[in-house]
C-alpha cells in the first residue's frame, strides 16, 4: 500500500469511529436524504433527548462530517461532503487491498501442480 494510502486511511479512523455508532449513523443518514436540519427536526422520532441528539452531532462535527451555522435562534446542521467523499476514497482504497488480494488467492488456488 502507497504511503498517501495509509495516510488517507489514517484521517479518515475519527469518521469511521464516529459512523459506528447507530444513532450518530443514522443522523448521517437523516441529514443526507433531508439537507440541512435543525436540532428539533433532528431530534424527532428518533427517541433521543435533544441533549443527546446535540451531544452526538458535537461527535460528528469533531470528526468533520457535520458544521452548523447560527440561523435566526435555531443552529442548522449540514454535512461536510468534502469529508465523506474523503471517508469514501478510503473505502476504495481498502475495497481494491482486498480485491488484489483475492485475486492473488484465486491464481494460487487455480495453479496447476
């Protein structure tokens, strides 16, 4: 693996912690099939206090993938696409290791003795 390969990787483990959770997930989620949303739209049938909902969207703006911005007397919240496209050039770096790999393990399986 290429050195600007593992270090692509290596910024992107605070996104991949943040993704694992299923809550701050599906605030991802939330935010990218919605845009840009308030807290109380956030928090909405999710089962969570606000107070939480904000603690995990504080998790997802550390690690990049969210900022908010002051509107009126609400914070709106939006994703950082620049971030999740960086999460996702990550994946493909690791999704082709493993396609190398099991290519490799299919000609030694397919040698002939």
């Amino acid at each position: 693996m290429r050195r600007a390969d593992v270090t692509g990787l290596q910024r992107s483990a605070p996104v991949f912690a943040a993704l694992g959770d299923p809550r701050r997930l599906s605030l991802v989620q939330r935010l990218s099939a919605d845009g840009p949303s308030s807290l109380v739209r956030l928090t909405e049938g999710t089962g969570i206090t606000r107070q939480g909902v904000s603690k995990h969207l504080r998790v997802l703006e550390e690690a990049g993938l969210v900022r908010s911005a002051r509107q009126g007397r609400e914070r709106i919240w939006e994703l950082e696409i620049e971030r999740m496209q960086a999460a996702r050039a990550a994946l493909e770096t690791i999704s082709a290791g493993w396609d190398a790999a099991l290519g490799r393990l299919q000609a030694f399986v397919e040698r002939e003795p």
